[in-house]
C-alpha cells in the first residue's frame, strides 16, 4: 500500500517591493511640505518687518510732512488692521503682486526677475568652486588619513568655514587685483561687456550663458575673469563644508567589507578611493546641496556688497539703508521660495540615488 502522499503546501510567492509607490509617496509627502513651510517664512517675514511700524514711515519718515505721510499711509493701506494687511499681502503674492518699491517706485516682482539671475549665476560658481576644490581634496585628506597632508587640510576646511565672507572677498581683492592686478576688482563685466549685455535680445540676465549666445570670445573672458573673485570667495565656505564630509565618508567607506575584499586582491590604496569609496562618498554630499543653497544666498548678500555684484543681494542692502521694507519683504520672500524648491529638487534626486532616503 503506498505511503499517502504528503500534502503540498501552498506557494508562497515572494512578496514584491513597491519601489515605485515608496518614491512616489515620498515625492508627494516633500512636495506638499513646500507650502506650509513657504507659508510660514512669509508669515514671519511679514509679522517681522511690521514690527518697525508701517513701511510709508519707515521708509519716507522726516522728508514728508505729517499730512502727506497719513495721505501716503491711508492710499497704501497701512492704517487697516494688520490681520487685513496681511490676508491681502498673501493674495497678492498668490497673484505674482509683491508690491511696489517705496524708494525708487518700481514693481517688486521687476526688481527680482532683473536681479534675481545674477545672485543666482553667483550662487552656481561658487558651488562649482565648492566642488572642484571641495570633493578632490576630501579624497586626498582621506587617502592620507591621520598624517600631515590630512591635518594640513582639516585645518584648511576650517579656515574656509570660519573666514567671514566678506573678509575673504577683501583678501583676494587685495592680492589678485591691487597687488597682483591679475583679476578685476568688482562688477560683473567691463562697461562695454554691461552694454552688450544690456542691448542683447532676449537675455537671460545670466551674463555666463548670454556671453556664449553672442559667441564673443572676450566678452567670455571678461564674465569669467570678474566671476573668479566672488565665485571663489563665495565657494570656498562651501568647499569647507564639503572636504570634511568627503573625508569623513570616503574613510567610513574604505572600512567596508568589500573594500577589505578588494584590498586582500591586491588592490593600490589610491585606486580603492577613487574607484571603490569615491561614488558612495558623493550621496551625503547630494543630501546637504540644500542647506547649502540657502548659506550660499545668505552669503550672496555680502560677497554682492564687497564685489559689487548686482544682484539680490547688493540690492537688498540698498533697500535696508533706505529702509525699504516693502522691497526688503519681496526679496526675503523669493529667497525663501528658492530654498524651499531647491530642497525639494535635492530630496527628489537623493531619493533616486540612494533608495533609503525614501523610506
């Protein structure tokens, strides 16, 4: 008699990862973060530059007499409730309305769209900068790990970090330009780069790309040469940032099984950190561009100043002296905007990179 046949147990099939639904739920999740988060800055932007009172007064205070300032006031709408002020401001930023200028009268949103290029052309070559001397330098700290050249760096990053801006930009004007008179010492081109700049149809405001639209080799030349300055005074508190954590991951790296695998084959020290630990060290960099945005339009503010840069920047400190705070206010704002997309954008490209971000 045959032995009954053991019963079969159901297939279990393995069960498949949602990926695809992790990505997008994330994407989703960061993307709805965006409003409230620009809600609040604009909130307290606004709350912020009321404290000081109504800007007619701030701004026009002492070269109006008392009449004409309340005619001013009550035109603006400054007298209401704050409340009212406030709900109108959000509807009109929801429009594109970011108000008019008290100082010189122009549209607010005017003076970020003709301005708002050159901050960020500034920001772009000072993260190019930040790259370029940032990431080959971490490695080299990190292959020379715990001798000479690793504490001569680390020490270097530190400087870079902690050097004020502004006192940075002094220093290289002082060398490269006064002492050396290699480089321009402000501005962002000579005066006939500004009128062809000016002149050109359909411009962008980035003078970099504009310049090779009008494929003039010297007006290339002159963009670049009065961007090395400030791009590099601007990179180098980025580079700071940037050597340490290359360092601090590509050794974390060079501790992993299968780097200890491919040093027991035989494999050069030098080729493990360029080949092995170089890309995974490159993901936490990926994750802090964000933050690095926002302290690099921070410090736009002052390396525009030092350099005479005009962009947001070196306007918004032209509106603080004049104590312009509707300007003030619309600048602050798309600053913020900025930021917040920009760190959306660098979630949504460390997400596809390294797939732990998502969950």
């Amino acid at each position: 008699m045959d032995a009954p046949s053991a019963a079969k147990k159901p297939e279990t099939r393995p069960k498949r990862t949602r990926d695809g639904s992790g990505l997008r739920r994330y994407l989703i999740i960061r993307l709805l973060l965006i409003v409230p988060t620009i809600f609040i800055l604009t909130t307290l932007v606004f709350m912020l530059m009321r404290v000081t009172g109504d800007p007619i007064t701030a701004a026009l205070g002492g070269r109006l007499t008392a009449d004409q300032l309340q005619e001013r006031i009550h035109a603006a709408g400054f007298d209401r409730p704050i409340i009212v002020q406030y709900f109108e401001y959000i509807g009109q930023i929801f429009t594109g309305n970011f108000g008019t200028t008290l100082s010189d009268n122009r549209p607010v949103l005017e003076v970020l769209t003709t301005y708002g290029a050159a901050t960020l052309e500034l920001a772009f070559y000072a993260l190019v900068i930040a790259f370029i001397i940032g990431i080959p330098f971490g490695m080299l700290a990190a292959y020379f790990r715990d001798k000479a050249p690793d504490a001569f760096l680390r020490v270097v990053a530190i400087l870079f970090y902690a050097t004020p801006v502004f006192f940075a930009g002094m220093v290289l004007k002082l060398i490269f330009s006064v002492w050396l008179k290699w480089l321009p010492v402000s501005g962002r081109g000579t005066t006939t780069t500004e009128l062809e700049m000016q002149l050109l149809k359909g411009k962008t405001g980035i003078y970099l790309i504009d310049a090779l639209r009008i494929g003039d080799g010297a007006i290339l030349a002159d963009v670049l040469a009065h961007a090395l300055l400030p791009g590099l005074a601007l990179g180098l508190l980025t580079a700071g940032i940037f050597l340490r954590l290359v360092r601090t991951n590509v050794i974390g790296t060079l501790s992993m099984d299968y780097v200890d695998a491919a040093r027991s084959r035989g494999v050069k020290e030098f080729r493990l950190v360029r080949v092995h630990a170089y890309r995974p060290a490159l993901i936490p960099i990926i994750t802090v561009i964000g933050m690095q945005i926002a302290l690099l339009l921070g410090g736009a503010v002052l390396t525009e100043s030092t350099f005479e840069w005009k962009g947001l920047g070196y306007q918004l400190t032209q509106y603080l002296q004049a104590r312009d705070f509707v300007a003030v206010q619309g600048i602050v704002v798309l600053l913020a905007v900025i930021v917040a997309v920009t760190n959306f954008i660098v979630d949504v490209v460390a997400a596809l990179i390294d797939p732990r971000v998502r969950y």
